[in-house]
C-alpha cells in the first residue's frame, strides 16, 4: 500500500515563525514513515513558499533552499507550481498539515488558499479559523450560547490613539487589567496593566502586533486550565484537563516558549465536577465557532470560584513542551497517533463536503 503524501507547512511570516519551526520539527520526528511521506514547505519571513527536504527546519529555509513554489491556481491540481518555470512540480499532496501558527497560517486564509485548491488540510476551515483567532469576535458567539467568557472591551480606533479616552472607557472594569492584541497568539503583545500611568505603553505594544486591541479584566488569582480536542463534530473527542502554573505573572511568550521553571500539571488537580464543565464548554465552544480537527480551549479559574473560558486555538503549538500533544499523550494517545487520527480527520472531512 502506497504511503499518503503529506505537505508539512511551516514558518510564516507572524511573530511565531520560529515556534512554528519548533512545531514542524516534533511532527517530523513523530510521523509514521511507513503510512506517511512528508513534503516539507516552508513559508519564509517575506512570505515565499519553498519546497524542500528536512533541512528547512535546520535553518534552509532562512538561507533560501528549496524550490520556490506556489499553491496550485487549478482546484483538484495535486501539485505544487514552481515559480521559476509555471510547471508542476514535486509529487502530488494528498493532504496538508499546515503548522502555521498566528496570523497567516491560523486566521483562515492559508485554509483558504487551500479550499481554492481542493486539497484536503488539517484543522478547521475559513470560518472557523477567522473566528477563533479574533477573541472578541468568538467570544460574542459563545456569550449568546451560554458559555461563561472573559469581560472584555475593545478599544476604539480614537481610543487606542488617546490614553485618557481610553482610560475612561476602562475605569468600570477596574485594575489589574490585560492589554492585547485581539488577533494574534503564543501571548505576544500582551501587557499585564496595574497602573494606568501605563496604559498608553500597553496599547502601543499591543498595537504593534494587531490594529484590534482587546482589555480585559483580570481573573482574581487565576488557573489557567487547558483542554485539548481531537476530532470532527459531531463526534470530537476531549482529552483531560491540564493546569499551566507559570513561573511569572501570567503565561507569557517566555513563559511558553523560553528557558522558565513554568510547568504542566496533567491532570489538573481540580475537583471532577470542574474538569466535567471544562470539557462541555469545549465542545459547545468548538461546535459554536464551527472548528474542525483539533483546538486547545483554554479556561481560568478565579479564587472566587467562577470558571471562564479565554480562548480557543486552532492550530496550538506542538513542540516538545507543548499543552496539545501532552495532553493527549496523558489522555492515551501517542505522538505518532495523534498525527495519524489528525490527518485521518481532515481526509474525512475533505470526503464529507463533497471534495467542492
């Protein structure tokens, strides 16, 4: 039986092209050879496409090797096109794992370049994807079903260029408050607000990363709780509840991805009936936002003992330190498998749609 071949995408051009790399990597080291062979393509940081072998996750990919390529323009076309001639080239994809975390690669519009192309890709489609990277968005969605979600504001356009006129449209949240960017992930551009002194410092490095910015108020003594979800609705599994106790003040971008003492309880210490409603809003979350494949839903949990829901991520990190594969690994399922079933899914779903 002849393997699938499978395009590993990865890098991009958003603040996380090197976690992204990091996640390529696991995924290669992990894959099944015998069922699977990976075409590696590789989104540099001016965002051209390459086609090339492992050695663009080992720095290739910022010396300029590989083919650059483009997605195919003729939907059902299997192959990539290169850039130098027009033509085909390499052998046909059967599915895409794209790992491209952030803007770019998570807000539905590489899923949509690839539905253009009718190729079959990992994780959710346009609608989902564009949902759950804009928190603001996808938390109005699951407010109106029901499902406890972080007080937020978003700023106005003349509110993130004036401190005071901000100010004022954030005093009835209170302090402590988070300032962040409204679309982007791994925690970048995030400011932990204390005094609104600084407020006008907080909104600058949010605004460096999206041109949404988003506040909230902050969850007294917060968990941070994590539930991971494989699978296609109506039939998505979770797996158990895993709690991140950071090293600092919240789970930042060094928390996450740097040399820290942060670490990952799996399973969380927290009572049963907790975990339970966990792994219900997750799924609720997931069929609302209308997300595929897997998502990681991340949860606080006050001192006051209210439970709320802060985000959902589509395409989370899988590095070797990573809530995602951990918690499945925890749950039963193994690296390699988890591959497998992700891609089994996203085949299963391209199938299911009528391959349009």
């Amino acid at each position: 039986m002849s393997r699938a071949r499978i395009a590993l995408v990865f890098g991009g051009r958003s603040p996380e092209h090197e976690v992204s790399l990091d996640s390529a990597r696991a995924i290669a080291a992990n894959v099944d050879g015998s069922r699977f062979d990976l075409a590696f393509v590789g989104i540099a940081r001016d965002g051209t496409l390459r086609l090339g072998d492992v050695s663009l996750l080992d720095g290739g990919l910022e010396k300029g090797e590989g083919t650059p390529v483009l997605w195919p323009a003729r939907h059902g076309a299997r192959r990539l096109v290169s850039r130098r001639n027009g033509g085909e080239t390499g052998e046909p994809i059967d599915a895409v794992f794209p790992i491209v975390h952030g803007w770019g690669g998570e807000d539905g519009s590489l899923q949509g370049v690839l539905e253009l192309a009718g190729i079959p890709y990992v994780g959710s489609g346009v609608l989902g994807s564009s949902l759950a990277m804009d928190k603001d968005r996808a938390r109005r969605i699951l407010a109106e079903r029901g499902i406890p979600v972080v007080t937020d504001v978003v700023l106005t356009h003349e509110e993130t260029r004036d401190a005071s006129l901000a100010r004022r449209a954030l005093e009835r949240l209170g302090l402590p408050l988070f300032v962040k960017p409204a679309r982007a992930g791994s925690s970048v551009g995030i400011t932990k607000l204390k005094d609104f002194a600084e407020l006008g410092d907080a909104i600058r490095a949010a605004l460096e990363h999206d041109t949404k910015v988003l506040v909230e108020r902050a969850v007294p003594d917060a968990r941070e709780l994590e539930v991971a979800i494989l699978g296609n609705a109506p039939h998505a599994e979770t797996s158990v509840v895993g709690e991140v106790v950071p090293d600092r003040e919240f789970y930042d971008y060094g928390a996450k991805y740097d040399d820290s003492d942060s670490r990952l309880d799996i399973p969380a210490p927290i009572p049963g009936e907790t975990a339970e409603a966990i792994r219900r809003h997750a799924l609720d979350a997931f069929a609302a936002l209308d997300l595929a494949g897997l998502a990681r839903v991340d949860f606080l949990l006050g001192s006051d003992g209210k439970l709320v829901l802060s985000e959902a991520n589509t395409l989370p990190g899988f590095t070797s330190i990573s809530m995602y594969p951990r918690l499945w690994e925890a749950s039963g399922v193994l690296f390699g498998e988890l591959i497998d079933r992700l891609i089994r899914h996203a085949l299963a779903r391209h199938e299911a749609s009528g391959s349009r």
